[in-house]
C-alpha cells in the first residue's frame, strides 16, 4: 500500500482537521509521524509500520463501543459532580445554590428574555414541592414568551441573511444591537 497516494489523502479529508497542525483532539497528531506513531492522550494509535495488510478489529474502536453511563458520586444532580470533581482539580470550589427567588429571576429571562412579575417569584418561592424548579421550567417553556423570545433571535438571524447578504455582505460596525 502506497502511504502517499492511498493514506495520505484519507488523513487529509477525514482526519486532519481534528488531528492535525492547527488543532490536536486528544492529543493525537497526524501530521507528523513521530506523534502519529506514539498516540494520543487517551488511546493507543492504531497505526503500525509494517501492518497494512492486517485486518483490525474495528470493534475495539472508541466510537462503536456501547455507551455506558458514567456513575458520578456526590449530592445532588449527577452533572454537579462531574463539575465540582473539574473544579476541585483546579483548586476551586462550586458557589452556594442560588435562593428560590433568584433562581426564578434567572428561569424567567433566560427562557423568555423578560422579568417574573413579584406575584410569579413569590409563588415559585412559596412552593416547597421537590420538583418546583422542573415545574417553573415546564411552565416558562409552555408559555408564548418562551416562543417569543426565540422567534426574535431567529428573525434577527433571518433578517441578517436576507437583506444584508448576497452583495451586500460588508462588515456592518455594531451590528449586534
């Protein structure tokens, strides 16, 4: 097998923008032969000099094995852990949960872009149920504000590439207001 007319090609097209000068994904390089050679961070490499015509076993490849759900320990939402686990590798710790009412503010204009009124951050403080914040959510993603406040975003998107577009594609300053 001829590396620079049969391999080559394939690095180029299907590999190298993940693994190659600009960006190295796993710390795998395929651009230079040594790193090739040597692997990645998480993974041996699958290339060896000599071995072209053997067959290999595409079932040991990362991505055909079966997902398996990572078991995270801790208290609270299983994604708390993964981070408070990346952060204590740093040295950091998580911020204390935010209060009910701050909580509801936050649900309020990230899921529509406008304020709770008092009445709705007094309710959703009030409600001891363990699934209040599910519930909020639910609520805020049922509402036509929730629609609302994607629609706007798209129409923005829309209106950029329809009337600003085709020839008339010049850096606009302060565009984004």
């Amino acid at each position: 097998m001829d590396f620079e007319k049969e391999i080559q090609p394939i690095f180029a097209a299907k590999c190298l923008w993940c693994h190659g000068a600009a960006k190295q994904k796993g710390g795998y390089r395929l651009d230079v032969q040594e790193s090739a050679l040597r692997g990645g961070e998480a993974h041996t490499p699958n290339i060896v000099p000599g071995s072209s015509a053997k067959t290999v076993d595409k079932t040991d490849w990362w991505s055909l094995k079966p997902v398996v759900k990572a078991a995270p320990s801790g208290a609270g939402h299983p994604i708390d852990a993964f981070i408070a686990a990346r952060l204590a590798g740093k040295g950091l710790q998580m911020a204390p949960q935010a209060n009910a009412r701050t909580l509801g503010r936050r649900l309020y204009f990230d899921l529509t872009g406008l304020p709770p009124t008092p009445a709705d951050l007094d309710a959703f403080a009030a409600d001891k149920a363990p699934d209040a914040y599910e519930k909020l959510v639910d609520k805020l993603l049922a509402s036509p504000r929730y629609g609302e406040c994607w629609a706007r975003h798209w129409l923005d998107v829309v209106h950029y590439g329809e009337t600003h577009g085709y020839d008339k594609d010049q850096p606009r300053a302060n565009s984004w207001p």
